[in-house]
C-alpha cells in the first residue's frame, strides 16, 4: 500500500484520531476557517463494484467537518451529534474528493456544519452536521 | 474463509468481506430475530476503529451502518447493484474499545427501486447510534 504524495497545492493534514490515521491521509491547503481538504481514492477505500464506499465518504466528513468546528472554537472539545449525508454519485480509485468545510451556525453549545464534496468540480455528496459543545449547556 | 475469533455472540459468521470492508472491518452476521424483521451484524472494537478521546470514531460507526443497512438491502432484494442515497445518523452514546458492536437493521418499506431502512448499534445494550436511510436498487427487468 503506497501512501499518495500531497495533491499539487495541497499540505498533508496532521491526524490524531487512530481511525483517521487508518483510513488516511488526507491533504489540506490554504489557512485557518478558509481551509480546504482532500484524500485520493485509493484500492482500499473502494468496494467490490469498483466504487469509493460511502464509510469513507461518512469518515471524510466527520474528520472535516469536525476540524471546521475545532477551529471555530478554539480546539474546544465537542463530539458529533447527528449527521445527514446524500450521495449524488459514486467516485473512483484514483479520483481526489475536495471539500471546504463551512459553519452555518456556531451557538454557544450548538454548532451546524456542513460541506459538498466535490470530483473535479462535479458535486458528489453532500453532508451536514450537529455538534455539541462539551460543557456548554 | 476466517475463524471467528472467541467472545462474539453466538451464531456468528464471517460476513462477505473485500476492498474497504476488508480494510476496517472483520464484519461478522449473526442470526435474525424476529422472523427475519430483524438483520444483526457485528464487529469488535479495536485500536484502529478509536478516536483520540478513547471513543469508537463516529466515521467507523457510519462506516458499519453503510456495511450493515448496504447488506441487509441485498438480503431483503436480492439486488445485486445498489448504492446508498442517504443516511441520517444519530450518535446517542460512545462505543469503546474491545466492546462488540451490533447493528439491528429494519426494512420499513420496499418499493420498485427505492428500500427505506432503520438502524441501531448496540453494545451492551447501551444504544450507540440510531440511523434511517434510503437505498437505490435496480428495478427488476
């Protein structure tokens, strides 16, 4: 299993969680609240059809999304409440899944994140999410 | 074919496993309830599954829902291509490590090309999550 070089632009992402390292990498570039992020498909992320499966999408967007919340506070702890996910259409090995997080709401306890994820300019999937901060009641 | 490994439920089987399954998985089937209303799969807990708070990282748990609720829609079709449209998870409580997780997968309703299925994984019988999601089949020639 060889490790993909960072796509052209891109920086490879520092990654705590040990499922994220698993799954992994995945690549970042710009700075702070406007970063984007991407991973390339490789052989292990597909299915028996050929087809990225949908747990990576799902990890993806977790791991993105909650970076965008970790951000906005701060790196304050919070866990994931609920995530809605729609798959518009399938990707392939070799093809690179870009996404830019984004707030829609950051409460005081509450925060709604949300991002498309995009091949090659085409929208693929779609995920929005609810996290809690911990301790904020 | 894999052993299963001691201390899963009884009952328990291999479950069809290649590409991303593979990778995160051993996925295991265990035996229907009621009737057949009821699709089980489970797996163990393991470092790699982790996040750094010491919790089942939300991104397997969805990851397990997709493997559960995409194999409960072949075994309620007989489909052989379909693919997740939504899902919508709920993350009621953690999953930790060495813990067996298992999901409870209900068909609501079955139309020509579309399945509407519920999911909860449970370990211990603590909830962990709670699902629904719609799954595209081929209509039938």
């Amino acid at each position: 299993m060889t490790t993909p070089a960072p796509p052209p632009g891109y920086r490879q992402t520092r990654l705590i969680d040990p499922f994220e390292i698993h799954v992994g990498p995945v690549f970042e570039k710009g700075e702070g609240q406007a970063r984007h992020y991407a991973f390339r498909v490789q052989a292990h992320h597909v299915n028996l059809g050929g087809r990225l499966h949908g747990g990576m999408l799902m990890t993806f967007a977790d791991l993105t999304l909650g970076q965008a919340v970790w951000d906005a506070t701060g790196n304050a702890p919070c866990v994931t409440l609920n995530m809605q996910t729609q798959f518009l259409n399938a990707a392939r090995e070799g093809d690179l899944v870009e996404v830019q997080p984004a707030i829609t709401r950051q409460g005081r306890s509450l925060i709604f994140a949300r991002g498309d994820f995009s091949v090659a300019g085409e929208v693929i999937f779609m995920a929005s999410s609810v996290w809690k901060l911990l301790g904020q009641n | 074919m894999t052993e299963c490994p001691a201390g899963l439920p009884e009952g328990a089987e291999p479950a069809p496993s290649g590409g991303f399954n593979q990778f995160i998985g051993p996925f295991y089937r265990l035996p229907d309830q009621e009737g057949g209303a009821v699709r089980r799969f489970c797996f163990v807990a393991e470092e790699k599954h982790m996040n750094a708070a010491g919790s089942v990282h939300g991104g397997m748990l969805m990851s397990f829902l997709d493997v559960a609720m995409s194999r409960s829609t072949r075994l309620a079709t007989d489909a052989q291509r379909l693919s997740t449209v939504a899902l919508t998870t709920d993350f009621v409580g953690p999953g930790r490590l060495g813990e067996v997780i298992e999901a409870r997968v209900r068909v609501t309703r079955r139309t020509r090309t579309i399945v509407f299925l519920s999911a909860e994984l449970v370990a211990a019988e603590r909830i962990l999550v709670t699902a629904t999601g719609l799954w595209k089949i081929p209509a039938a020639p």
